[in-house]
C-alpha cells in the first residue's frame, strides 16, 4: 500500500522551522507600534474602519507575544547549527516579550468587561515570567555574553507587564467600588439613647422628646474650591479633574451628595459660560476614557514615574551594553532584529513619555508646582486653547487636521439616521416598465426594454446581497456603515442645549428653596419626555390636538413619531428658511433615531420595542412609496408630500387595529398639528428634542456611557453628564441634617446630641 504524501513540503517546513520566530517577534514589536500610535482613535473616531483594526491589533499583540515565548523555550534544547551564541540571543529576546505583554500606555482593554479579567492577566503575568525565567536560566552561565543585558532587561518587562495587571485591576468595578466609597457612617448612638430613655422611663420620671433638624458643623464649615479666581484653560483643566474624581462615582451607580451637587451646580451655573462648559465636561470625559481603558491610574503617580524612569534607563544600559558588545557568532539578521527591538523599545517609551508630558493629569497635576513660571503658564494655556474644539475659522488647515487627528478629546461630531431617506433607499429606484407601443420608433423601444431589464437585473442582485448580508447577521452593520450620517457638532446647537438645561436647573433651584419647597422637581424634569415644554403652549387653540400625542405614548413610539413629524416638517419647506431652531431640530431628531435604532445597548433602558416599531413603520413606509412609483431616484421633499397629503381624520388604530406597531400615519397627523403653529413650531420642537435627548441621557445605565467613550464619544453623554452638574438627576440625596434629640424634665432638658 502506497504511502501517503506529506501535506507540508519538507522545504516549507524547513522555511518555517528558521523563520517562524523571527516573524513573530517582528510581528509583535509592529503591533505594539501599531497600537500606542493608533490606540488613541479610539476616543476621537467613531469609524468602523479605525476601530475595528485597532481591536484585531489589541488581540494579536497577546498572543503574538504568547506564542513568540513559546517559541524560544521550545528552541532551548534544539539551537540553530548548535551555536550557544545564538541561544544566547533568543534568550535575550524574551524579556521584550514581557515588555510587549505588558502592552502601550495607550490601551489595556477593548471594553469594561475586560477590566474585570484582571486576575487572568496576574496569571498570565505569572507563567510568563516563570516562562522567561525557565529560558534565561538555560543560558545562564560565565560564557553567556548577554547576561548583564538580559537581566537589565528584565525589569522594564516586569514592571510594563506589572503596571498593565494593576492597571486593569484598578479600572475594575470592584476596586472603583472600594476606591469610591464613602467611609461608613453608623449615624447616632442609638443604644445609648435608648438606654438613657428606658432608664428614665422606668423610674417614672416625667419625660418628653423632642427633635431638632439641622446641619452638622462639619456640613456648614464645607468650603467649595471651585470656580475660585479667573476661569481660564488650566483652570478648567483642574476642574475638570476635581470633578472626574467625583463623577466616577456614576459609573457605579451612587449619586452625588449635597456638597458635591451643590458645588458642581454653583460652578456649572455661575462660572462657566456655555463653551467653557462643553470644554470642562470634554476634559472630564478624557479623564474618564483614560482611567478605564488605558494605564493613566498606574502611570500618573509619584510610584509610575520612578518605575518608568527605572524602565527607560535599563533599557538604554541594555542597549549600550549591546553596542559594545563582540557580535562574533550572531546571525546578521538576528543582530538587525535585536537592534529593532532595543530602538522600538526607547522609541515606544519615548513616544510614551512625550503623550504623558502633553496629556490634561500632567496640567491638572503639574500646574500648582508652576504657578511661578510665567514661561511655562503661557504654554500650557496656548497648548489647551490649540485643543478646544470650536476653533477660529482663520486657524490655518494643516493646524486644525493635526488638531482633530492627534490632540481632540473626542470625536466632535453628531451622528444621524433619516428614516424617509432610508425608506426610500430600502425601496431601491423607482422602475417604470416601458410601453410595447411606443411611437418613438424601433431604436429607442429597444434601449428602454435593455434598460428596464439592466434595472430588473441590478434590483435582484441587491436583493440577493441583502439576503446574504441578513443570513450573516450583519443587516446592522451593514445599515450603519450605509445609512449613518455625521456632521460636525454646531456650536450654536450646543449653545441651545446648554441653557436649555440651565433654565431649567435654575428654575429647579428656586423651586427647591421656595416656602413650599418641591425636592422632586429635579426629578419630574428628568422624567419629561416633551411635557414640560408644552406646558409653555397651553393657551394655544391646537394645544389639546397636541397633547394628545404625549397621553400613553411610551418612549420609543415618541421618539419615532416626532422624528417622522419632524423630517415631513423640515422637507415640505425650503430647507433654507427652516431657520437655526429648525436646523437644531433636524440634527437632533436624526441623532435620536440614530440613538434608538442603532445604539441599542446604551438604549437599552428606554427603547423597550423600538426595534420592532421601526420594522414595521418601515415596511409601511416601503409598501406606501412602492405603490406610488418611489424610491431612491426621488426628492425626500416629494415623498414628504405624498404623506402629508393623506387624510388622517379618522386614527390609524381604529383602522388598523393594533397588531401593527407602525406610526407612520400618526406622525402625519402630529406634522399637520405641528403645521398649524406657524413659525413659532420650530422652537416647540427643537424643545421637545432637548427633553427627549436629556431623557435618554439621565436614564441610560451610566456603564453604557462610559463604553460609548471608546467610540468616540456621544454628545447624549455629555447631556448625561450636565444634567449632573446641574444637578438635573433622578436620583438625588437631599440635605444632609443630623437631629438633636432632646430629653426633657421637669423643664430642665438634659440634652442628648447624637456623635
């Protein structure tokens, strides 16, 4: 019986044999400058095609570096040609590795799930090292000339693969947990009290309580540090993270206490006008961003810099000791690898150490200590204006492009999804089916049958596509990367938010120190879905049309519904004389939807069956345009008028029925009730937009927020975050009061003051 033929050539095996470890360790040292160059995207851009390489990049450098390992102690007890210098020399290689593991400053996790791996990482960390150890001990001898070298080396490993474990570990939810907490107050002797009480009571004394409310000394000697002197960029910067410290308290779901919500809403309110707001919460979102996913907790202490100080020094005695060092008995091309990995290893902690020098915790923490240095303020101020993200129009291109790729906080920009514009698209091109008789002649017959059938040929292909494309699973991918649109947030939108907001928060306050104090008026702002604003409309003759629309209508159906109502508004006119509100409005009824249909994790909390509800308002909106000849060829202001030109005097549910989800002819009869308001519709809209916007804000789960800032942000997480400043919550803690009991008689109390 013939044998069977090898599947691998021996010349292939033989190539792999001598090249396979070599390859990986290139292959490693790319990927750690791929990411520490590459990783901070992450936060600017909320492209598939940045972060999706940038995942495949953070998942290879692990296992590349893993296996690279392996691969040198498997290579131990079998040396190319026998040669111990070259045993020597991959034994050198392994503590590179250990560096590589450790991974850049710029990425320790993809998301916040991954920080709760910490103890895998210790484990890795373990038989890595013992690993490393296992291939340095068998090279361990007089005549082994990178001795001194490798032991060197093995300290910047230890402590890049250390600083990357309790990096994780100190972005872990259990440690923020125990970080974050307050100490424990057990509150007033209550035994004792009662004993006291008891005691009198038994021998029959006379007694009666009472209780007094009141602050503690400790609360009323509370001094709030913020906004103290002129508000410039620095000052911002330390705001910024005074404030993060408190806000990572959110992440874990506490609340801030009557101090810290009392300080946060005088800075928010008194001090900062609307830019410089925008600019705090940007630098307390980087802040965030860069605790939980990078090693600013570890690198950014007195410990971090002397470790990385030790780190980069050992590295540069390695390299000298290696530049001097005989190379007789090296393979050429294993000695230009070794150069590589000891250049990449200064060049990535070079990198490294010029990000930690420019970053916001070096300016927050730096500052107080150059106060003096009138040369050294001037820069730090022109540096962060350079990082503001509304800049003047006359700054030269070429600044503002370095502007957006190295040094913004996050992605700046507003993302979109039209629901007309994607119905029709969905619909494809309108397809007329050419007459047989036509008296055209003959020739022109022709083309216009090749070309229905070119059309017929295209349209069933698509079809074919999609199906592929749902059998996969990736229709949403595939309808985010088609669909999505994404402008550049407008400063005057951020304007209108913002005291919005503010108004609102204000008129809080006042509520909350009246006579007859509301201490839930926060509350029932936070739980507005558009009711608040039409409170302002009640004696307008369409007001009762109108609320109708608000009455039993949940989330979801009213995100839709007014999205709906809003694009058939902005497309039956010029879109030129919507004005600016009319501008806020579309750009925030697109980013809602894009909220709801295609950030279902964030909106997981409100969007109940949104999914479904925009499935089926879809194919209504298909089947309505497909029977009127419409598709993708047609203007969005066209289809718009074909809807509004359908009479919606009788409810669609009471024609219908309810098995149906869609409000595609509901919202027909909200924009003809919208139309009816004239000019002033605009301002009731951009409104109601912002309550719908800070309604999903303060409602999604706050880890959502937080694993948004891995995609470039969003700007409902910076409305998440304003609300808290201004104290806007739904949750909140109210003044803190300690009571005083008193124990009385005989007329003469005998006080009891609780500790």
């Amino acid at each position: 019986m013939a044998s069977l033929a090898a599947p691998i050539s021996k010349n292939v095996k033989k190539i792999w044999d001598q090249w396979n470890l070599r390859s990986f360790i290139i292959l490693s040292l790319s990927l750690q400058t791929f990411l520490i160059l590459f990783a901070p995207l992450r936060k600017r851009t909320s492209s598939k095609w940045v972060i999706v390489p940038i995942w495949l990049a953070y998942l290879l450098a692990d296992w590349a570096a893993n296996f690279a390992i392996g691969l040198i102690a498997s290579s131990q007890t079998n040396t190319d040609e026998g040669s111990p210098e070259n045993g020597n020399l991959l034994a050198f290689w392994a503590p590179f590795l250990l560096l590589h593991l450790g991974g850049p400053d710029t990425i320790i996790a993809i998301a916040m799930e991954d920080n709760a791996l910490w103890p895998r990482h210790l484990l890795g960390l373990i038989f890595q090292v013992v690993a490393a150890m296992y291939v340095f001990g068998m090279q361990f001898s007089n005549q082994n000339k990178l001795l001194w070298p490798t032991l060197f080396l093995f300290v910047p490993g230890l402590v890049k693969y250390g600083e990357r474990t309790r990096a994780l570990y100190l972005a872990s939810l259990d440690s923020l947990k125990e970080t974050i907490l307050a100490v424990p107050e057990p509150g007033p002797d209550y035994a004792k009290y009662m004993d006291e009480y008891s005691s009198r009571k038994a021998a029959h004394l006379p007694i009666k309580i009472e209780i007094e409310q009141g602050r503690n000394s400790e609360s009323k000697n509370v001094t709030y540090r913020l906004g103290e002197g002129e508000i410039d960029n620095i000052t911002l910067v330390e705001g910024a993270h005074h404030l993060f410290q408190i806000s990572m308290g959110l992440i874990i779901d506490l609340v801030f206490d009557y101090h810290q919500r009392n300080e946060s809403r005088a800075y928010f309110i008194h001090k900062l006008q609307s830019a410089d707001a925008f600019t705090s919460i940007a630098t307390e979102l980087n802040f965030m961003y860069e605790a939980l996913y990078t090693k600013a907790y570890v690198v950014h202490s007195r410990r971090g810099y002397l470790l990385r100080a030790t780190s980069f020094i050992a590295v540069c005695i390695a390299f000298v000791f290696f530049y001097r060092l005989e190379k007789h008995g090296f393979h050429g091309f294993d000695v230009g690898i070794t150069y590589s990995l000891l250049f990449g290893a200064i060049a990535l902690d070079s990198i490294a150490l010029s990000m930690l020098i420019l970053s916001d915790w070096t300016i927050a923490v730096v500052y107080k200590f150059c106060k003096k240095f009138c040369v050294v303020t001037d820069l730090m101020k022109k540096y962060l204006e350079f990082k503001r993200s509304w800049r003047p129009t006359t700054t030269p291109k070429c600044l503002e492009w370095s502007r957006r790729i190295l040094f913004r906080r996050w992605c700046e920009s507003v993302s979109g999804f039209s629901f007309i514009d994607y119905s029709l698209r969905e619909c494809g091109r309108s397809v007329v089916r050419p007459t047989i008789l036509d008296q055209n002649g003959i020739y022109r017959r022709i083309i216009r049958i090749l070309d229905y059938l070119y059309l017929r040929i295209i349209i069933f292909l698509g079809h074919l596509y999609l199906r592929i494309i749902i059998f996969l699973g990736l229709k949403y991918l595939r309808d985010e990367m088609k669909y999505r649109s994404s402008k550049r947030l407008n400063e005057n939108l951020w304007n209108f938010i913002f005291f919005e907001l503010k108004f609102k928060s204000s008129e809080a306050e006042a509520k909350e120190k009246a006579d007859d104090a509301d201490h839930k008026i926060a509350t029932k702002i936070c739980s507005s879905q558009g009711d608040w604003v039409l409170r302002g409309y009640e004696k307008h003759p369409e007001y009762k049309d109108l609320q109708s629309c608000f009455v039993d209508v949940t989330y979801d159906r009213r995100v839709l519904l007014w999205h709906i109502a809003t694009e058939m508004c902005y497309y039956r006119v010029d879109t030129g004389n919507v004005g600016e509100h009319g501008e806020f409005s579309k750009t925030l009824s697109d980013y809602m939807l894009y909220l709801l249909i295609m950030q279902p994790a964030l909106m997981s909390s409100v969007a109940g069956i949104g999914q479904k509800r925009f499935r089926d308002t879809v194919a209504e909106a298909k089947k309505f345009f497909k029977k009127r000849g419409l598709g993708s060829d047609v203007k969005l202001g066209e289809a718009c008028c074909k809807l509004l030109d359908v009479d919606t005097g009788v409810k669609p549910v009471n024609v219908k029925g309810n098995r149906s989800k869609s409000v595609l002819f509901d919202a027909c009869f909200l924009a003809g009730q919208l139309m009816k308001f004239g000019d002033s519709k605009w301002e009731l809209i951009s409104a109601v937009w912002v309550e719908l916007l800070s309604y999903a804000a303060s409602h999604c789960r706050a880890h959502s927020h937080a694993q948004l800032l891995t995609k470039g942000g969003e700007l409902v997480t910076f409305v998440w975050l304003l609300m808290a400043r201004f104290g806007i919550e739904e949750d909140i803690q109210g003044l803190e009061v300690q009571a005083r009991v008193k124990l009385i008689m005989d007329k003469k109390p005998d006080v009891f003051k609780s500790n």
